[in-house]
C-alpha cells in the first residue's frame, strides 16, 4: 500500500459541515471523498467535473439579449429589470 501523507486544507465551515453531511450519506468521509476527487482528477487530467458561472448559461444570455433589445426598441426601462428580478 502507498504511503500516506497528512494535507491541510482550508474551507468555510458551513461548506465542511455540508460536504460531511453529503459525503457520509454517500457512505465515505470527506477524507475519502477528496482522494476519490484527485485520483479522478490524476486519471482524466483534468478536473472531474464542469466548472461554470451560471451567468454565461445559454438559457441567461437569451434571456439578456432579449431584454437588451427589448429595452433598445423602447418596450422596457431599466426599472422594469430592477423590478423583474
């Protein structure tokens, strides 16, 4: 069996309490979970997983176009934005 070794990572506590919360319903602790995450990093090289800003979705730019050209012909002010949200 390889060597282990003792890593310090820093998280919000929320975040840590969430996470151990998810991971031990999944049957691991957080431990676990970070070497499952690594090795799966290691072996596709790169990270396991999308990383996105909801923001530059397809589906919000739509929605911000529309509403850009929406307010360019006149139809919708800036408070009518404000207030939709």
């Amino acid at each position: 069996m390889a060597e282990t070794i003792n890593v310090t990572i820093r998280l919000d506590r929320e975040i840590k309490e969430q996470a151990e919360i998810l991971f031990s319903d999944l049957g691991m602790n957080l431990s676990t979970a970070f070497n499952i995450f690594a090795r799966q990093s290691l072996r596709q090289g790169k990270i396991p997983f999308e990383i996105y800003d909801p923001f530059y979705s397809e589906k919000n730019q739509a929605r911000l176009a529309r509403s850009i050209a929406d307010a360019e012909a006149g139809k919708i002010t800036v408070h009518d934005l404000i207030e939709a949200d």
